[in-house]
C-alpha cells in the first residue's frame, strides 16, 4: 500500500491538504492511506527510518524548523529513494533548489488558489497510484541462479545486494533472508537486473531500495540488514544522482 506523508506547519493548510487527500482516496478507491500529518520534519524521518514504506510525500519549503522541505526531501531520499516528492508552498522562487538537490520532485504546487491546489494534488495521487501499481508489479520479478544442480529463485525485492567473492568468478547475493554464492561477474548481473539496482562500486551492485543511509564522505551505503556496501567517486554520482 502507499502510504502518504504530509508536512505543512500552517495549521489551517494542513487541515485543507488532509481533507483533500482523504476525499480523492476515498472517492477513487484508491489503496491507499493518509500515514501521517505533521508540522515536524523529524516525525516523518522518524517513522519512515525503520519501516520498509513507499511514499507520496506533500511537502512545505518553509518548515519553521531547521530542516526545510527541500532538505527533508533530501533525507527522505535515503530511507525511500523511489518515494514521490510534491512540494506545496508559497514559495515559487525556491523552486530550482529541487534540482540543486536532485531530490527528482514530482511536482511543485503554488499555493494561490484553493481550486487549482486541489486539481494538482487529484494528478499526483493518480500519477503516483499508477506509478506504484507498475512497480508493484515489477517487485515480483525473480533472480533465478543455477548452483550445482539446484534452481535457487530469489525475489528481486529481497535482493540487498551483490558483492564480488574471494573466489575468482563467482558472486554473493546478500538477501534479507539468506547468502548464495554463485558463478557470475557484475557486467552479467548488470545486464540482469532493473533500475532498482546500481552498481555503487566495483565489487558492489545494491538494491536501492534497500538502501537504509548513505554516508557521503566515507562513501559507504547502509543496507537494511546492517550490512555496509563500498561505494566509489563515480558510483554515489549513479546512487543519489
């Protein structure tokens, strides 16, 4: 199910904004869920941190907080990078820092009028909703590997990553739930595996989605299982980028 987010300091717009959303999931049918509604930054960090959740995010710039919308979307990013950003806000001379911080926004909403704010938010529910149903669909997609005489299929969406072996010519697949080495090289997984995957460094291709932090300077993805994945100077460029 997408959850979806909404965090807007102004008491009154956040009230308008939860009236919206509800009204367009219930009147659509939608499966969906107003997950939380908040002026604090933080909780939406917070509770999105440690939960596996896919995301329609409706952000203000102006927070009144330490975190505006377009850092908070940055964070975002790192805990639900295929998450959907829309920023809803007065301030439409803030709008190129959405690609200064290539937060991949889906849309950028003016606050001038009731009608039109309505209207935008009705297309990016929908948008998102088909958008997710796809994904949905390509997360049942199955890695198959032959080891020795056994067929080992593995869920995409369980896959954490890939990691190059000590043995010449075969690989590690790090799932949440086991280990399988294999004969392969990463140029043949590449070639394998969807735009959910990125190759982060030589001897790493992760799964994005299961991408828990990224530490920038020490260049080093935190997987969900604790797990910590190399990236190199070209790799966070494909990872965040």
């Amino acid at each position: 199910m997408l959850k979806i987010f909404i965090c807007e300091d102004n008491a009154a717009q956040k009230e308008k904004l939860e009236h919206i959303v509800q009204d367009i999931i219930l009147i659509e049918n939608y499966d969906m869920e107003l997950e939380l509604s908040t002026n604090d930054p933080y909780e939406i960090l917070n509770r999105i941190e440690y939960n596996n959740i896919s995301g329609l995010y409706f952000l203000d710039v102006d927070l009144h907080s330490d975190l505006n919308g377009i850092t908070l979307a940055e964070k975002i990013r790192n805990y639900d990078p295929r998450g959907f950003i829309v920023f809803v806000t007065t301030h439409a001379e803030m709008s190129y820092l959405t690609f200064l911080y290539k937060v991949e926004a889906m849309d950028y909403i003016i606050k001038d009028n009731y009608n039109n704010i309505q209207q935008r938010i009705s297309e990016c529910i929908k948008n998102a909703h088909e958008k997710y149903k796809t994904k949905s669909s390509e997360l049942q997609k199955v890695f198959s590997i032959k080891v020795q005489d056994k067929i080992i299929n593995v869920d995409f969406n369980e896959i954490i990553f890939f990691e190059t072996s000590s043995t010449i010519h075969k690989v590690i697949l790090c799932s949440k739930n086991r280990q399988v080495e294999f004969y392969s090289n990463m140029k043949e997984l590449e070639d394998r595996l969807d735009n959910r995957f990125c190759r982060c460094h030589n001897s790493f291709i992760v799964n994005k989605d299961n991408v828990k932090e990224i530490d920038r300077k020490k260049r080093i993805a935190y997987m969900i299982n604790g797990e910590e994945c190399l990236i190199s100077t070209r790799g966070i460029k494909n990872l965040i980028g």
